[in-house]
C-alpha cells in the first residue's frame, strides 16, 4: 500500500515537472548544487554495498528535488509560503486531534520520553523538527503582512502549544535561533560600523561560548541532568566514524549504512531502532565520502553570503527572515539530527527553496536592470 502511495506521488510529480518543464529548467540553473548531490546519489551505485538500495532511495531523491524545483520555480514566494503553511497546518491539527482522540498513538507512553506528544509522527523530535519550518513560514507570512494575520495568529499560537508539549530540545533549540534571526537583521540594517561592532562582538561572544562548550560539556550536562552522550549519540559517533575509516573516500553508497539489519550499521538498527547517526555530516560522508561534505560546506557557505546580503539591503522582510532561518536553522539541526539531502523529506524540500530564494533575490538586488519578474518571485519563476 505504502509503495503504490510513493508510486501515485511519483507519477503526479512527473507530470508536474513536464507540465512546467520551462520553469523546472530555469529552476535547474539556480539549484544546480543540489543537482550535483542527486548525480552523486546515482553514480554512487558504483560503490554501493547494497546498489538495489541505493537505486531505490536515489529515485526518490530525485523525485524530491523534482518537487522542489517545480514548488520553488512555479510559485512566488507569497504563494509558497501559503503552500508550507497550508499543508504543514493541516498535519499540525491532525496530530492535535490525534493527541485527544488516540492519545495510545499520538502521546509516547513509556521510557524516557513518556508523555511527549509525537502526534501524526513516529517519533517526537520529528514532530518538533518539522514543525520549526511551519513556524518559521508564519513569522515570514507574518513579515510580508500580506497574508491575514489573524489566522496566522491562530495557527502559531497552536504550532507553538505542540513544539514545546513535544519536548524535543532540539526543536526548541531550533525555534530559539529562528526567533532570533529579527534581531540579527535589525542590526545588519543600522549603520555600517555599528552593525560590524555588533557583528563582531558576538561572534566573538559565540566563539568564546563554544570553546569553554567544547572542554567541559559532560560537567555542563551532567549539572543541568542530562546525558553526557548526548543520548547515545557520541557512541554512534565514534562508532560511524570508525568504519567510515574503512571507506573514507567514496563512502557506502547513498543511504545504504543504515538500511538493513545485516548491513554496517545493522547492530544499532536492531538494538537500538536507529536509522541515522544523528549528525548530518556524519551521514552525508557515509553516503559520499569527505566530497559529499565539502559540498554541503560550499552550499551553506554561498547560502549564508547571500543571507547576509538580503539582511543588510533587501526590502523583503518576510525573504530575508525566511532565509537566514531556514539556513541557522538547518545549520543547527545538523549537528544532532540527519536532514541533508533526505529523500522524501520536507527538510530537503524546504532548504532547497530557501537556497534558491537567497540566490535569486540577493542576485536581483545588483541587478543593473529592474527584471521583468515582481520583487517577490524567488525564482525565474512567472513562467505560467
């Protein structure tokens, strides 16, 4: 049933790419990084442990970064923004009625994490993750003010309630350094050197936090309570990294490490049903080898040129905002959660509009020529 489900998904995104194959082409020019992560994906069948897995997983990679492509080229950024926040809703009001009506189902009953809400998801980091890209859909919504701000009002208040009853700390996180991407452009936008000062000071205060951080973690999590191995994930870690030696230049194969019982990553998939390393890096080198990493660095690194651009000069509060959140967002999650290039995953989905939005608008601000398309079209969108 689940099969035929991706099968219905996959023929609808076929006939959506060839139906706007002008603007899918056009989209293509501005998100050919993540094109070269898909052929990655592919030619990895040649290394690949397990290649009928491999070939499974990076059809549906590529169907997702064909969805992506038409949602990023075909729509202007007013008309994505109520795409995101129109479908991620409705899966925010199922799990609130999941919560009441099947709480058995929606609500974690036992261990550790006993009375979080996971709601529709299996699993309440999930939950807690995915609805980060919900709320920071509606603070952009609420920036651009033109979308009604009395139901944005409701549907955040409501996202808000089901992020922290989740208890994902890493969801929390996540909403903390959203909210303070406002700030962070307020200060781009004041005066040259005042904004360089601040700037200044706290990536110095940052570097300073993460140094002391980085001697004395266990004695910091160990006052607050919490588990020094980051729930086991510093065991998975060394334990990735260990046999990534085995392999270090071309990697397993695209997403073939976790996927079955018998495979590298088998022990941990059947003690402790895992199927990542809960590090994004970790995952993307697993797939690629240190290449699929150094991609990652070019693409966030351009991605947060061109955020910083958007911060200090773009008109377009609700873009500027999307972008560098979406970006400090992802950067985060990153390090504790596997979100890089996923398949049929809304995190991959979302990055990808955000690259190509940061790209295009920060690209159209030194345009020596006003283009023909509206100031709110991220894309060389408008081809209906």
């Amino acid at each position: 049933m689940i099969v035929k489900f991706f099968l219905l998904c996959y023929v609808l995104i076929a006939i959506m790419t060839v139906c706007f194959w002008q603007s899918a082409l056009k989209g293509m020019i501005v998100l050919w990084p993540f094109g070269v992560v898909v052929a990655m994906a592919w030619l990895s069948l040649a290394w690949s442990i397990d290649p009928s897995v491999t070939s499974r997983r990076s059809l549906a990679l590529t169907m997702t970064y064909l969805y992506a492509l038409v949602l990023f080229a075909r729509f202007d950024f007013d008309e994505i923004l109520k795409i995101l926040i129109s479908g991620l809703g409705i899966i925010m009001l199922g799990s609130l009625v999941a919560v009441v009506a099947l709480p058995e189902f929606a609500v974690h009953g036992d261990g550790d994490h006993a009375g979080a809400w996971r709601g529709l998801f299996a699993q309440k980091n999930a939950a807690g993750r995915t609805m980060i890209w919900l709320m920071i859909a509606i603070i952009a919504a609420w920036l651009t003010g033109r979308i009604h701000r009395g139901m944005l009002a409701i549907v955040g208040s409501l996202t808000l309630l089901f992020i922290a009853a989740t208890t994902s700390k890493t969801a929390l996180l996540g909403l903390t350094a959203a909210l303070m991407v406002g700030p962070l452009i307020v200060t781009a936008r004041k005066k040259t050197l005042t904004s360089a000062l601040i700037v200044l000071a706290m990536l110095s205060m940052t570097l300073i936090v993460a140094v002391v951080v980085s001697f004395t973690y266990e004695d910091i999590l160990l006052s607050m309570g919490r588990d020094p191995t980051l729930t086991g994930r510093t065991e998975i870690w060394g334990f990735t990294l260990d046999l990534l030696q085995q392999r270090w230049l071309t990697g397993f194969g695209y997403e073939v490490f976790w996927a079955s019982d018998f495979g590298p990553g088998g022990r941990y998939r059947v003690d402790w049903g895992i199927a990542s390393a809960h590090n994004s890096w970790i995952d993307i080198m697993l797939s690629f080898g240190p290449l699929g990493a150094v991609i990652m660095v070019a693409i966030i690194a351009a991605c947060a040129c061109w955020a910083a651009t958007l911060a200090r000069y773009a008109t377009e509060r609700g873009a500027s905002f999307f972008v560098g959140a979406v970006l400090l967002v992802t950067t985060i999650i990153s390090m504790s959660e596997s979100i890089f290039m996923e398949r049929h995953s809304v995190h991959t989905i979302i990055f990808m509009v955000a690259f190509g939005v940061a790209r295009v608008l920060s690209q159209r601000l030194w345009s020596p020529a006003p283009l023909e398309a509206t100031p709110l079209q991220p894309a060389y969108a408008g081809a209906r």
